[in-house]
C-alpha cells in the first residue's frame, strides 16, 4: 500500500480515506452497538474503523440480533395461551400489554447478548 502526503503548512499528512459502504443492513441494534464501541470500546471501535471492517460488524450485529428477537417472540407466543389470535380478539389490550412486555424482555436479552459485550 502507497501512501501519498498532503502539505498542509509546515506539516505532510497522510491522504487516509475510509472506503463508503452501503449501510442499508444496519438496524437500531446496530447502531447502539455502534455508539457502545465508540463510548465504552475505543480500541475495538478504532480497530475495526481502521481496518474497514467496522461496516460489516454491524451489519452482522443487525442481523444476529433481529434474527434472536425473532426467534424469541415466536417462542413467547407459541409458549403462552394467553398470545393466541383468539384472546387478541376478545381482549386487546390485554394481548396488547403481554406482547409489549414480552418484546422489552427480548429486548433486554439482545442488549446484553449482542450490544453490551
């Protein structure tokens, strides 16, 4: 690899560019693994940047936590009677809650499992 220097003043700085990647893959998990790497893992965060990997690692987060949440909402709604289409009709807002509280602790789970480690 060649590298060419800009004079700017007294100074020769290196030309380093950071090749664009295409970032539709990258989800909100993505995006708050993103924001943990730059606040809590520098070294991480400046590796993967540097060696133009870091695109590719949130993508994959994006798609290994997605792909978690939703395997674990399908299992919450095959492992509780009270999910079923028939109560959703009688009582919504009851499905309403249950499936809002089954989605934050599948939430939290991915948080841990994918984002904060």
């Amino acid at each position: 690899m060649k590298l060419t220097y800009t004079q700017n003043g007294d100074y020769l700085l290196p030309n380093l560019t950071i090749k664009k990647k295409n970032t539709n893959g990258i989800n909100k998990y993505g995006y708050l693994r993103l924001h943990y790497l730059k606040e809590n893992k520098k070294a991480l965060y400046t590796t993967l940047l540097m060696t133009n990997k870091l695109t590719n690692h949130l993508i994959s987060v994006s798609k290994n936590s997605e792909n978690r949440l939703q395997m674990l909402m399908k299992n919450y709604k095959n492992s509780d009677e009270r999910l079923s289409e028939k109560n959703k009709e009688i009582n919504h807002i009851e499905w309403s809650k249950l499936m809002n509280n089954y989605k934050n602790t599948a939430e939290e789970i991915i948080l841990n499992e994918f984002i904060f480690i």
